[in-house]
C-alpha cells in the first residue's frame, strides 16, 4: 500500500500576550486580532494552511484559563507543538506548566522565542530556564528546535514553517485510505437550519459527502462539510479540520466519530462499539 505523507497537526501554546495568535495571522497574511472573520472554525483556532514549503494544520490554543479543556483537546490530537515565548517577559508559570503537560503527552516540541524586534535580546536566559526542565537547544547537544521571531515583523517566521515541516520529516507522518475513518469532536452545536453541527479534526482516514457517520450506536450521513474558511467541500483528508451537517445526534466535545464508505461496515462498528460501551459500563460498576 502507497503511503502519502501525512499533514502535520501543529498546536501553537504559550502564555497569553506573548504572540500566539499574532504568529498565526502573520502565516495567514490576515489581521484576525483586530475583526475575526473569513472561517468558521476562527473562534476554536483551527486552520489549514498551504505554504510555500509543505501544507500545515495549525491550532491556536486560547490564552485564557476558561479554555483548559479545549486546550487539552486540541494538543491530545497534535503531532507537534510550537511554544512561544516572549524574550521580554521570558519564561512564565504558563509556559512551564505547559511543558509539564507536553512531556506528559510525550509530543516533540518546537521553542519559539517571539519579540526579537522589541529589544536587544539574548535567547541563551531562557534557554538556561528552559534547561532545568530538559529542553536543550540542538545548538546545545540538546534535540529541541529554537526559532526567533519577531510574529509582528515576520522576521523568523520563514525558518519556523521550515522547521516544523523538518520535525515532520523526523517523525515520518504518513496517512493512508481505510475502509473506516475515524475523527475528534472539537466543537459540537444544534442550529435551528440545519439541526446538529460538528466540528471534527479526521484523525485517520478520507472523508466524502455521502459517507455514513456513526456515533455510539446511532448513524446518518454527511449532508454538507465546510473546510476551516467556510468554504464547502465534497473531501477532506487526514489532518484537517472540517465542519460537517448531517448528524442526527449532537457529541460530546472530544468524543470520536467514525466515518464509513459502505453499509456492510456499519454492522462491523456498532458491534465494536456495543463492545466498548459494555466496558465503560464495567468498569463504572
């Protein structure tokens, strides 16, 4: 079987105010920070992007305590994590509780140190901090990439698209067609046009108008899907964000879905997932 490289999953984390979303709208060529518009998925901060260098699907973790829980679903589904981290605040309780949690979920992380443009800066203070914690700069022996840039400026921004497509390289993500695809609940809603909306990053698989969605032991089809700019799409590959109308049922944020091409797989599904619910159900008891 041919195996086509895989679209890196990027979730972009640091502390609020040190330029998180600013890098984004830099990669973007947009100003979001001003008046968000263009994407139905800008309010959860998932975007794929097309480069010069490789394609990216980036995910813009909100700054704010209130978001825990989004934060930790988008970085539970992430293949690397860009940190930033601003040279004139350095490093934050934030930061280090982030990094805590990254090496938790074991996911390679890329440092980027943002605001260079601000002040005459040295890198090495918090690659000293960042030391005490196991992160050491290649520069150092270590096997952690550190980008500067300046998410106002652009300056750097270049060689971080570069390098997180280089760490890409490293893991050698790669995505296949199955005969079962399978997806993560970002965000789900009822709207009174179009009854239950999903959100869903496809975590394995290809996806195609028409394909039967199941959940629990409920199925439907994909009536309509929207890429991360609104845009409606009839197919959506590994790695992207899509929203899709058609369900009969609304998940559970960060519940899986399962997508299938033919009726005789749905059989198959329901009693894996008979199964599952059984040890859920065990092990409550």
């Amino acid at each position: 079987m041919k195996f086509k490289k895989k679209i890196p999953i990027v979730t972009i984390m640091g502390h609020v105010n040190h330029g998180k979303t600013t890098l984004l709208d830099y990669i973007r060529s947009t100003k979001l920070v001003s008046q968000e518009s263009g994407g139905i998925t800008q309010h959860i901060g998932f975007y794929n992007i097309k480069t010069k260098y490789g394609i990216i699907t980036f995910f813009d973790t909100p700054g704010h305590e209130v978001f825990t829980s989004m934060r930790k679903r988008g970085v539970k589904n992430t293949d690397i994590v860009v940190l930033v981290i601003a040279i004139n605040d350095g490093v934050m309780p934030q930061t280090i509780e982030t990094i805590k949690y990254i090496k938790s979920l074991n996911i390679p992380l890329i440092i980027t140190i943002n605001k260079i443009d601000k002040i005459n800066y040295n890198t090495n203070i918090i690659k000293n901090e960042l030391a005490k914690y196991e992160i050491i700069s290649e520069k150092w022996g270590g096997e952690t990439q550190f980008i500067n840039i300046s998410a106002k400026t652009g300056k750097g921004v270049k060689n971080l698209i570069k390098a997180i497509l280089l760490q890409s390289e490293i893991l050698e993500l790669k995505e296949k067609k199955k005969k079962i695809s399978e997806g993560v609940v970002i965000e789900s809603y009822f709207d009174k046009g179009n009854g239950p909306i999903i959100t869903v990053l496809i975590k394995k698989g290809f996806l195609n108008i028409g394909d039967i969605i199941l959940y629990n032991l409920e199925y439907s089809k994909i009536k309509y899907m929207y890429n991360s700019f609104g845009k409606k799409i009839n197919y959506a590959r590994t790695s992207l964000p899509v929203e899709i109308i058609g369900m009969t049922t609304i998940p559970k944020n960060g519940d899986k879905v399962y997508f299938l091409k033919k009726k005789e797989h749905k059989d198959i599904l329901i009693n894996k997932t008979k199964l599952i619910i059984e040890k859920k159900k065990k092990k409550k008891n």
